[in-house]
C-alpha cells in the first residue's frame, strides 16, 4: 500500500456534508464520478444533480482532499461551496466489526479492503495482517459482512466478539474484636472472714489484636477444696 492510501484512511470524527459544483454532461458523467467517492475511506453516501451540477458526499472526510479527488476524476474545475457538519438524527447509526479470516499476503489483504470499500453501507476498513483481520465501519450488520465475504472471495470470516473484564472477586478483610476489660474490685466482711467480689466488665471495640480474660482469685471460696479458710 502506498503513502496516497495511508493518507486517505485519515478521516476527521465528525460526520461532514461538502457540496462540490462542476459540469455534469450526462447521466454517465454523474455516474463515473460517484462510483469512485463511494469506495473512498470515509465516505458514506454520495449524491448528484445534474441540473444544477452539483455533488454532495457526507461522511467522515476532509473536504479539501475530496475536492482534489473530484479533479482528478472529473478533469474539470471544481468547485467547492459548502462544507458543514451534517445533523441528519434519522442516519442509521455507524458500528465497528472485527471479522478474523485468513490473508496469504499483502496484495489478499489490498484486495480484501478494496472490495468491502465496495459493500454500500461500509464506510472504513483497517487490516491488520498479522492478526489476520479485518476492522469494518459501516452501518452494515456483522453476519452479512461473513455472507458478503463468502459469497466475494470464498473465505471463511468469524465475528470476533470482545470478552468482558472479568471482575478479580473483592477479599475480605477479617476484622478481630478486642474487648476493653475493666476489673471492679468489692470486699465484704463475714464471719468466714473477707471476702472479696471482682466483676469484669468489658466493651467491644475493633482493634486488631487478641483478647486475654481475667477472671477472679479463688483464694476465698467455698466451692474451691484449695483455698484457705480463716479459723
């Protein structure tokens, strides 16, 4: 592919509609002009009126390279006099379709671009030797791009579907308790002698670290077989 190529597949990204005035003779005229255009990376439709001589291409172009191409065709002065972004809300709206198929080398691949360049309704291709595909604009759907292959070249075409983003699955944080003890201290005197009654209150807090208990002496007790008595 040389540079003239490369060139034209750099379109702007808004949807342009340039109006051309030249000489239409005839019907044919007309007619050899448009077939051209319509193959030209960008574009999406191409309209004439041979009454008043005039050409309007819409799409995804730039209007002074187009302007030269009309020229070159034509042979014939060109003129060029509007040149306005299209609000058309009813256009079918354009998508983008990846197909993977075999390509032997680059002249297959050349080949390949040309004649989808051709489908009415594709209005970009890039390939993608390497990777062995085709990227298609147009508002053409995917499965009759495979149809139209088929049909053109014999080739088996395969819609390549991207996956979603697998979500990595949030781990959750384990969150240990610690308990702020508190320790009350009350004595009593009985004819056994003192006793002492510790109670433990505590309140939950999360803090991560491990909680230790304390629990009460036994030192005086009647349930403990161990513990001292006072006489």
């Amino acid at each position: 592919m040389g540079k003239e190529e490369k060139k034209d597949e750099k379109g702007g990204d808004e949807i342009v509609t340039a109006v051309y005035k030249l000489n239409l003779h005839c019907l044919q005229c007309a007619r050899t002009t448009k077939k051209p255009l319509m193959r030209t990376q960008g574009v999406h439709s191409v309209d004439y009126d041979i009454k008043k001589g005039e050409i309007k291409v819409i799409g995804k172009i730039d209007g002074k390279k187009i302007h030269q191409q009309i020229e070159k065709i034509s042979k014939k002065k060109v003129e060029m006099t509007i040149v306005a972004k299209s609000k058309d809300k009813k256009e079918p709206v354009s998508t983008i379709t990846t197909l993977k198929l075999p390509m032997h080398c680059a002249k297959c691949e050349h080949d390949l671009k040309k004649m989808m360049l051709k489908h009415k309704g594709v209005h970009g291709v890039k390939s993608d030797l390497k990777a062995q595909t085709l990227v298609i604009e147009g508002t053409v759907e995917p499965p009759k791009l495979v149809k139209y292959i088929h049909k053109r070249v014999r080739k088996h075409a395969e819609i390549v579907v991207k996956k979603p983003d697998e979500k990595k699955p949030v781990e959750k944080k384990e969150i240990v308790k610690e308990v702020d003890v508190k320790i009350v201290e009350t004595s009593k005197i009985t004819d056994k002698g003192e006793e002492k009654k510790i109670e433990v209150k505590f309140k939950e807090t999360t803090n991560p670290y491990f909680i230790h208990y304390v629990y009460a002496p036994q030192l005086f007790s009647d349930e403990n077989p161990n513990a001292c008595s006072i006489m």
